[in-house]
C-alpha cells in the first residue's frame, strides 16, 4: 500500500484506510495457494479440523503451523 500524495509521513498519528479487505481477495488466494503446494513439498499435511492449520515435523520434532491471510504462527518444541 502506497501512501497518498500530500501525507505528512513525519505525523505517526495518521493512517490509511482499506477501502477492500484482504480475506478473500484473488491475491489472498492465490498467495494461500501458493504457500500450500510449498508446505506439501516438506510434507507438511493440512489439518480436516481447520485447514488454516498444518502439521509437519522438522528434525525430529513436530511443527504446527497456522496461516491467516498472510500472517504465519509457527509453534514448535524447544531443544
């Protein structure tokens, strides 16, 4: 996102406004898509309960990983 023409970028207390959100989007699907076949590929499996969440292992250990539009929690056990 691009800041319109003529805002302060000094001023932190302006924001902008989405006019669109992005759940939904043709992007937020294609990028989902996208970063789905790649989990596939480390053989990371898509949970039936919720399928923003996938279970895979990394070196031994279980790795959960949830998406949400285009943000990412990874949670892991700890060596």
């Amino acid at each position: 996102m691009q800041l319109p023409e003529g805002i302060d970028t000094e001023n932190d207390r302006m924001v902008c406004k989405l006019n669109k959100v992005l759940c939904g989007s043709k992007q937020a699907r294609c990028w989902n898509k996208q970063f789905h076949e790649f989990l596939q590929r480390f053989n990371f499996q898509q949970s039936s309960a919720n399928h923003c969440v996938y279970l895979g292992q990394f070196e031994g250990e279980k790795v959960y990983l949830a998406l949400y539009v285009d943000d990412e929690l990874i949670i892991a056990s700890r060596r």
